[in-house]
C-alpha cells in the first residue's frame, strides 16, 4: 500500500494527522469512518497492509488510505495554530460527548477559546435574522438568564444569534459560537467584534471547516446540526416558515434534543414557524422556568454558570469544603479513570458528572489526562 519512505514519514505524525485523514475519505459517512478506526486502528488503518479490498470502499476511497495527502494536514494544523486555534479529534476527552450521539458527528472540531465549555451544559438559542425589535429583546433577556444554568450556544448569525451571544455577555455568562467557515475568518464579517468579544470573555468558537474554507450555501445547514447537537435542547426565538432555524430545530428532533419556541402575535411573520414547531409538540417558552424543569437531573447540582452575580459569589465562598466532601471526587482515582468509570461510581447522569468534573477540575482538584481524570495530591 504505502512505501517504505512513506511509512517513515508516517511515524513521525500525530494523531491529529491520522483523524484529518479518515476525515478526508471521500464520500463516505462519518459513522462508516469511525467503524473503520473500531475495526483497523486509527494508525494500523493507514501504516499496515490492511485488506480493504472485501470493505465495500469505492476505489477513491481505498487510495484515500493508501496514500494520504499527509502534507496537507500538517498544512491544516500549523494554519489553524496560525489563527491561534486547536484541532480537537474525536477520541479527545474533551470532545464533546452529546456530539457523539448524533448520527453524522464530526471526526475533528476547530476550536478557538475557551475549550472547557465543551464539558459544560448547553442550551441553543436560535432565530431570525430579520428578527423583530420584540424579537430581539426576547433572545437577549432569555439568554442572560439561562447563562446561570447553561453555555449558550448560537451560530453567529445576524438577528436572533447575535442577541443571544449578547445577552449572554452582558450577564457575564458563557458563550459558544458555531460558524460554518475557517476559523480565520468572521461571517458575517460585521460580527467580528462579536467573535472578539466571545474569546475575550472565555467564550469559545467552533467549526468543522479548516481555515481558509469560505462560507457556501451547503455549510450552514452542517452547522446548524452541531449547533442542536452539541445543545441538551434548541430555543427557537423568532422564525418564518422558511427559515434555517427550521433546520436547526429539525436537527434537534432527530438527535432527540428538546425543542422549545416562544409564541408571538398571529399577525408576526417572523413567528409563524415557532408556532408550526409549538402545534408539533415543541415546548412553549415564556420563562426559562420552562426550560429548567426539563433538564433538573442535569442543572439541580451544577455550579451556576454566571461568573458575576451574587448567587455565584455565595457558591465561590462556601464551595471548598463541599468541593473536597463530593462524592464526585471520590469516584477519581489517583490512576487515570476514565470519564465512564466515574459515571458508574458516582451513579449519575453523563451530564453532570461533566459539569462537576469542570468544577473540579477549575478547583485544582483534579486534572483532565487523555484518557480520563486524574486526582490530585492537595497535600
């Protein structure tokens, strides 16, 4: 398959270099690529004399892993190290774990920022771009609110997105951007400031495209499907019947993420598609008590999430005793224990042991390792 110059060559990559290369495999499904990786090895899949021939590959994609183009994906990492951001591979621990779930995840994410927030509970809130004034107001106040309880998460877009990623700001909360470009750029180019803003604030922005690839038609529909997926429900704001929002939401359903919309006037336009959504079954939103009491397993023993106001001084102050009583803590070991041996000690959902992990973690009680976590020696 590969000669000998080739495979010295192979040796010396990492694995990031690996994942970009069954990322590259034409035409072939993310779910189908992972089998591969289960079934090869991530490296054996490219370095050893693997039979392919009975795979059901299609000739392009056997010479996709015969010969990978490894100089281009060394090109993508030192570009995306470039505009000061990571490449995070599917069996990265902090890749995140909801993002598994759906049918078509990505094998590798584009990241700038704030990469703790994968760890973290995460609420969607998209909408509009042509969003009424009322519209706006709502998706800026609601956001600010939820930033208690969870990271926003949005897609950068005018209207209904950006308020959420302000509203979210001006309570000091978490953000999470997902853009359907390189990471070195900013669509739409008026929402630089705003991308500046999430990073500054420990924000974070992400994307499945390597830098340099410019926005098409075809990328926002694959980044609306990380937007539900990455979020433990979508919060449609403001949407026509012909809105992208739509797809979000529709994305969300067939990952089983809950869907909730807020209800306007019969006579908005820019509503008639979260009334659609609310007569399928969607949840109708007047408070974020609506969206709280569907994820109180997942939000009862988080920390709050908002960095500046009184309730979260109150946890900062009387948090360290606590902290070191967790039974959460107990399930970590000294060795590297895996993020599902500490679900099953500590018998709690994925979701907040995530969530007290990240706490912990910021603490200094623990350490996130490939692989797992490891306890630290306070002395």
């Amino acid at each position: 398959m590969t000669d000998t110059s080739n495979n010295k060559a192979v040796t010396e990559l990492t694995s990031l270099h690996y994942w970009l290369a069954v990322k590259a495999i034409p035409r072939l499904a993310s779910h189908k690529k992972i089998a591969l990786v289960s079934k090869f090895g991530l490296k054996a899949l490219f370095t050893q004399q693997v039979s392919l021939s009975q795979s059901g590959l299609t000739g392009p994609q056997r010479a996709a892993i015969s010969s990978p183009d490894w100089h281009s994906f060394t090109k993508i990492i030192a570009e995306s190290e470039r505009c000061q951001s990571k490449v995070i591979a599917y069996d990265d621990p902090v890749y995140p774990s909801l993002l598994k779930e759906i049918y078509d995840p990505p094998l590798v994410l584009f990241v700038r920022g704030n990469v703790e927030l994968l760890l973290l509970p995460k609420i969607a809130i998209v909408g509009s771009r042509n969003a009424s004034v009322s519209g706006r107001e709502i998706a800026h106040k609601l956001a600010g609110q939820l930033t208690a309880q969870f990271v926003v998460t949005s897609g950068l877009a005018l209207g209904i997105d950006a308020q959420a990623h302000l509203g979210a700001l001006h309570q000091a909360g978490y953000t999470i951007a997902v853009v359907a470009t390189g990471l070195d750029m900013t669509y739409p180019a008026r929402h630089r400031k705003l991308q500046q803003d999430i990073i500054e604030n420990k924000g974070l922005i992400i994307s499945e495209f390597a830098p340099g690839i410019a926005p098409k038609a075809g990328h926002f529909p694959k980044r609306n499907r990380l937007i539900s997926g990455l979020s433990l429900g979508v919060l449609v704001v403001e949407a026509s019947l012909k809105s992208g929002s739509l797809i979000t939401a529709r994305c969300a359903l067939e990952q089983a993420r809950e869907v909730f919309a807020v209800p306007s006037s019969i006579y908005n336009l820019q509503a008639k598609g979260c009334h659609w959504l609310i007569k399928q079954g969607a949840k109708l939103v007047e408070t974020i008590a609506d969206i709280e009491e569907e994820f109180e397993d997942v939000i009862s023993d988080s920390l709050n999430l908002g960095r500046n106001n009184e309730k979260a001084s109150s946890i900062e102050k009387n948090e360290p005793q606590d902290l070191f009583n967790d039974p959460m803590l107990a399930s970590v070991g000294y060795e590297v224990t895996p993020v599902d041996m500490v679900v099953s000690r500590s018998k709690l959902p994925i979701n907040v042991v995530l969530t007290r992990l990240t706490v912990l973690e910021l603490k200094g009680l623990v350490s996130a390792v490939p692989g797992g976590y490891l306890k630290l020696n306070r002395g």
